[in-house]
C-alpha cells in the first residue's frame, strides 16, 4: 500500500502543479505531505481506507464552514487547506483552560450542524454506527450491558437528525490563521446532535479525561453552550465511552479508561 499510495502522491503532486513544503508521513488513514498550492500552504492526504471517500464528501459538502476548506479532491487524493494556527486544544486543556478548549470544541460543533440539510453527501445512520455496542452487550459484563440499555433508549428517543462529524475531540479541530477553528477527520453520521459531544469528555487524554470532578464541570459548561438537556448529554457520554471501549477491545488496545469515563457518567447521572 506504502508505494501504491507514494505513486499516487507524485501523480497528484504534477496533476495539481504542487510544491512540496516538509517530508510526507504516514498515519492510520494514510499519507500525508505539506504542499504549497498556488502559493499558499496546503496538505496532501493519499487515504488508504473506503471509509476515508465518505470523509472527504462530506469535508466538500461542509464548503468550509467549520471544516478545513477542500481545494481539490479526486479519490483518493484531498488537498486541502492547512491549518497553521499556534493554538492548541490539547495543550489549552493541559495549561489551565481546559473550559475554554470545551468551549470552542462546542462552537465548532455548533457551526458544522447548522450546514443547510440538501444534497446530502453519503453518511451513516447512527443506529448503525452503534450496532457493535449491542452486539458485545451479553458478552462484556453488566456495566456494557447497562450502557448498551441506555444507547437503545437514546436511539428510540431521538427526534432530531443532523449531519454528525462523528469523532469531534482536541485533535481534530485544528486552529487555522484564515478561517479560525476548523475540523478535519469526520466519520460522516446521521443523527441526534447531542452524540457529537460526548468525545469531548473522553479527551485529551486519559489524565485529563479521568481527573476527579472534571466530567462534572465540562458537562455544565458543553451542555450550556450546546443547549442541551445535561442528563440526555451524560446518556450519550455513556454510550460513547462504551463503544469506545468495545472499539479499543478490538484493537488489541485498554479498554479501561473509556469503561471508568462510562462509570463516572453513570454515576454523575444518578446523582
């Protein structure tokens, strides 16, 4: 895959008439090189997954608004803008502002749902995105079990349907000098509003995430901002964190950061 997809960088790379600015690099989605286009600092991605197409529409449907501006796609190459701004989220919440990053994680969240619902690009219904947390429910002791009831629950529930970024953390909203805070890396969902919050909650970091008392305050200040019912926000944390945890478990990876953020939620919501 490596060479295929460096074969197809130097073909994107004369097709779009780019200048290389940095070394390319790989990640788990695929190859990525800084580039000048048209004079103006750009990055390449080669992605190397289906699912990655479905990102990239969906990036194009957002036409910038709160999203990275695409400049050029033709699958699988996306040349789009790079953000280049010196502000982190990650290193906000690290440094004592850690409500301002929650804050803004929010607003952001805000602006890519107001996007007019036409022309839909290819998405996934959320009920579908949540299917293996039901499927690993009998399998994987009580306290999946109970978070796989209250995801059921929030699903027949739901009266709402937006289109979802679907992975809004510290790392995927970037800081770009032109056009402000902007998202990359969608999954691309259909559904409640209130599921593209509770990532927040788990993130930046297992340290951050599991600090004593922190779920408590973050999910006042994401649920003031976001205007959302704070208990209906903790049931989604709970489903969120259960499925990451699923999702870690088949990733050879520990699953018990996410699990102890799931209990912590289910603790704050039977206060």
């Amino acid at each position: 895959m490596n060479v295929e997809a460096e074969k197809y960088l130097q073909h994107y790379t004369g097709l779009w008439q780019l200048v290389p600015d940095g070394d390319f690099f790989y990640t788990h989605s695929g190859l990525l090189q800084p580039v000048l286009f048209e004079g103006k600092k750009a990055i390449i991605k080669i992605s190397k997954r289906k699912q990655e197409d479905r990102a990239a529409k969906l990036m194009l449907w957002w036409q910038g608004n709160g999203a990275a501006k695409v400049l050029k796609y033709e699958d699988p190459a996306l040349l789009m803008e790079r953000a280049m701004g010196t502000l982190s989220l990650s290193d906000m919440a690290a440094n004592g502002a850690d409500d301002e990053a929650s804050i803004i994680l929010s607003q952001v969240a805000e602006k890519l749902h107001s996007h007019e619902m036409k022309n839909l690009p290819e998405l996934i219904p959320l009920s579908l995105w949540l299917k293996a947390l039901g499927s690993a429910a009998e399998a994987n002791g009580d306290l999946i079990k109970k978070c796989s009831g209250i995801s059921h629950e929030l699903l027949l529930a739901s009266t709402e349907s937006v289109v979802l970024h679907g992975d809004i953390h510290h790392k995927n909203i970037l800081h770009s000098q032109v056009h402000g805070w902007v998202a990359i890396d969608p999954k691309g969902l259909l559904g409640d509003r209130a599921f593209d919050y509770a990532n927040i909650f788990c993130n930046p970091d297992k340290q951050t995430a599991l600090t004593p008392g922190r779920l408590a305050r973050q999910i006042k200040i994401v649920s003031e901002v976001a205007a959302l019912d704070a208990g209906r926000l903790l049931k989604w944390v709970i489903t969120w964190a259960a499925c990451s945890a699923i999702w870690s478990m088949h990733d050879g990876q520990d699953p018990e950061p996410a699990l102890s953020i799931a209990g912590i939620a289910i603790k704050e919501l039977n206060k």
